[in-house]
C-alpha cells in the first residue's frame, strides 16, 4: 500500500511539475496586442504604465512558479535536486498589488458582472493546477462577451447608462491633447451614443472591459500563488549551519525566538526551523552567539538572500559567509513592485491655475445645463407649464448663448470645457492626493459642480453634453 502511495505521489509530482513548466512559457504576450481601440485611446502615461505592470505580472507570476514547483517537491518527496533562491520566495510573497483602476466604468456592477463570468472557472482550474491557457481564454473572449452584454443590457435604459459609462473612460484622455485633437476625440466618444454607432459602442466596451480583465485575472493569479506559498512556508522546513558553535536567536523589536539546534554539545551549528519563522519578518533580525561568548548580527534580508539548496537536496542556510561586522543588503531588480502614476506638480499647478481664471465661465456653463436638464425631467414626464413652454420658445437663443459660454474655454469649445472638468476628477481618483489637491477638488465641488462628487459631476456633464448636441 505504501509503495501504491509513493508511486501515486510521484507521478503527482511529475505532472505538478509539467504543469508549472506550462504555466511558465505562456506568460510572455502582450495583452493589448488583439485590443486596438484600448491602445489607441487609453491616456499615454496611463497605457504606458498598463504595459509596464503587465511585463512585471508576467515575471512574478512565473517566479512564483519556479518556487511553489521547489517547494512542493520538497514537501512531498523531502527533498530537491534542484536549485533555489531564498531572495526570489521573498520577492514572491511579498508582491503587492500596484495598479488600481478608478474609472467609473470598471468599478460598475456591469464591468463586475462580465469579470466573474470571463475568469471564475479560470481561476478555480488555476488554483488546483497552476495551469492556464491563454490562448483559449482570449478566443473565447468575444463569444462570452456577447453573450453577457446581451442578457445584461435588456432595455434602452442600461444601455445608454453603460454608453455613458465607456464615453467617461474614453474622455480620461482628454486632458493630454491639444485643442483641436481634444474636439475629435469628443466627437468621437459622444458620437457611440448614436443608434447608427451601437455595434461600434459595443465593440469599444468590449475592448476596455476585456483588457481590464486580463490584467486583474493576473493580478488574481497571483495572490493564489501568494496564498500557496504562504502555506508551503509554513510547512517547509529550512536546516541552518555553521562551523561555530552557539545558539542562533530570532529578535524582533519586542520579541525574541530561539531556533532549535540539533547539535547541542558538539563542534559546529545545526538548527532547524520552518520558513515562514524567516518570511514576512522585516524589522527582525539574527543574532548568533558563541560559546566563547562572541555574537553577531545577521541582517534577516541578508540571510534570505542565502538560502539555498544544500547537496543533500534540503533547504539550507549557511551562516559562515554572513558573519561580517557590516552587510549591504543586495538590490532585487526582478519583479519588483509597481506604483500607479503620480499627479504631477504641474498638472496640480495647471488645475489650480484653470480654476482661477475659468471657473466663473463654468459655473454659468453648469447653470445652464442645469436649467436643460430640469426642462428634460418635466419633458420626460409628459409635464407642459410655464417653464417648459417658456424654455421651448427660447430654444435656439438659448443654445446659441451656451455655445458662446462655451467658447470661452478655447478653440476647442465643448471639448476645452470637458477637458477642465476631467482633470478635477482625475485628480480626485489620486488615493495618494495631498492636502493642497483635496482643497482645490473640494472648491472645485462646491462651486463649480454643485456638490456633485467628480464622478457624478462629469458623467451628468457627458451626458448633458451628448443631449444639446442634438438641439438645432
């Protein structure tokens, strides 16, 4: 029974281990290389960062790979034959997560709703197997994508609500071009609002929903591996030697563990202890103390740098080389961490610098889409009175005086006016944003848009926008 066992495990193993290897060789693609339209009319510094955390996923997530194939391996048959970097297990398990997508369109129910239906059983094939198909995910892609966005979108209703949606996330980048180019772009986003545009719209959805996708799927690959490393860690045993005799302690700010040595009484040092009592530890650090009564410090980072596979195929730490008075601690340049783009000192002055000059000019732009907007509501609801005849009569002066409002932004008209409004609300999605931008955004709130938050506050405006397009 014992040897049926045995041979199951192996070959367990065996197809773990093609598994990972699989798993390896697929991440080397670009997730934007079947999405155009994405590429195209994503913001520049935004699209260049979304390909940079894309390249340094794919590195983590294949890392992860080499490590949980090794850790598994030791836990299941005692040992390994092959190599291992105490460095690279660090990396892994101490990966954050770096870009967080704020647009209004990926934190609907909508965008919510498609992500489950592309990546749930991907995910739960990929937590028992680390195997995962690209290509066969991404040919699937437009055939769920349809499917979903047909029983999702029911009525005319859910329909423009998600229209309005994708044409706010087309219009982030507005702010980055000039004049001219800003009144095409909005054109072009306002325009996927017309019945004629519907399949173009669609298509457009589909594209920002599936990229989004992609890079949270992999981002969700990765904190699974996270997740069985820890596990692993926590289960794995690492041997500890040295050719001094002591006792090797773990010391924390307010803590301190002795690890377990197996050769008390005899020449050398041979400790035992489990991974995760090294892991997950960055104020601690190694203290080992002679018998002769010398001691010295280990810096723990430079410790985990060290860990290697001994001869005998165990996960090993020799101190020998670590006993230096000072250490410098090496500089990992795989898989480092990402941070989201910074605001610029410049785009905070330029914001602040707009809104003193043009912010009169868009409070009188916001009344009068104000006043548009009540005539709509009383229209909608089939109500005739003095405001809504009075409005009616006056209809083209009206929006002859609007468009003059709106001139004043630029050469860019209705576009320049957009572009302002956006680059309140792209400040305000900064999580980092410092005293002096939460101060102008909450000026900005009060005065210009009323005390919308600027998410609402530039939808209504893009949809506001789209309607007076059509008034003669």
């Amino acid at each position: 029974m014992k040897k049926l066992f045995l041979i199951f495990v192996i070959c367990a193993l065996s197809l773990y281990g093609i598994m990972i290897c699989y798993a390896d060789i697929s991440y080397t693609f670009n997730i934007m290389e079947d999405l155009p339209l994405t590429a195209r009319l994503e913001p520049a510094e935004n699209l260049k960062y979304i390909n940079q955390y894309n390249l340094s996923l794919q590195a983590i997530i294949a890392e992860q790979g080499m490590n949980l194939n090794t850790l598994n391996s030791i836990f299941y048959m005692g040992s390994y034959g092959g190599s291992f970097d105490g460095g690279s297990l660090k990396r892994c398990l101490e990966w954050q997560q770096g870009y967080k997508e704020s647009s209004p369109l990926f934190k609907s129910e909508l965008y919510k709703g498609y992500y489950k239906v592309r990546t749930e059983k991907v995910l739960q094939r990929y937590q028992t197997s680390e195997a995962f198909d690209y290509t066969a995910f991404i040919k699937a892609g437009r055939q769920e994508y349809d499917s979903y966005i047909k029983a999702a979108l029911k009525d005319q209703s859910s329909i423009d609500e998600a229209t309005v949606l994708l044409q706010g996330k087309l219009l982030d980048g507005i702010i980055e071009l000039e004049p001219l180019k800003r009144k095409a772009l909005l054109e072009e986003a306002l325009g996927l609002r017309l019945p004629e545009n519907s399949g173009k719209s669609l298509d457009y959805l589909y594209q920002m929903f599936e990229n989004r996708v992609r890079i949270q799927l992999f981002d969700q690959m990765v904190e699974t591996n996270k997740e069985k490393l820890d596990k692993l860690n926590h289960k794995v045993g690492i041997v500890i030697t040295a050719e001094k005799s002591g006792e090797l302690l773990l010391q924390g700010a307010d803590a301190v563990v002795q690890v377990l040595s197996v050769l008390q009484g005899e020449e050398g040092y041979r400790g035992l202890t489990l991974l995760h009592e090294l892991y997950g530890k960055p104020d601690y650090k190694l203290i080992f103390r002679e018998k002769e009564g010398s001691s010295y410090e280990i810096e723990l980072e430079k410790a985990l740098d060290a860990i290697a596979i001994d001869e005998s195929g165990f996960v090993s730490l020799d101190l020998d080389g670590l006993f230096v008075e000072k250490q410098q601690i090496s500089d990992h340049t795989v898989a480092t961490n990402l941070s989201a783009p910074k605001v610029d000192e410049n785009q905070l002055k330029q914001a602040a610098l707009q809104y003193s000059s043009k912010s009169k000019a868009a409070q009188e732009i916001i009344k009068e889409l104000n006043r548009y907007s009540i005539y709509l509501e009383l229209k909608n609801k089939k109500i005739s009175n003095l405001y809504t005849r009075g409005f009616e009569a006056g209809q083209k002066a009206w929006k002859k005086n609007l468009d003059n409002k709106l001139n004043t932004f630029g050469i860019g008209g209705m576009a320049d006016f957009m572009a302002y409004i956006k680059q309140f609300e792209l400040l305000d999605r900064n999580p980092d944003k410092q005293s002096a931008e939460r101060v102008l955004i909450a000026k900005f709130r009060n005065s210009d848009i009323q005390f919308r938050t600027t998410e609402e506050g530039s939808l209504w405006i893009t949809n506001m926008l789209y309607k007076i397009r059509a008034i003669k």
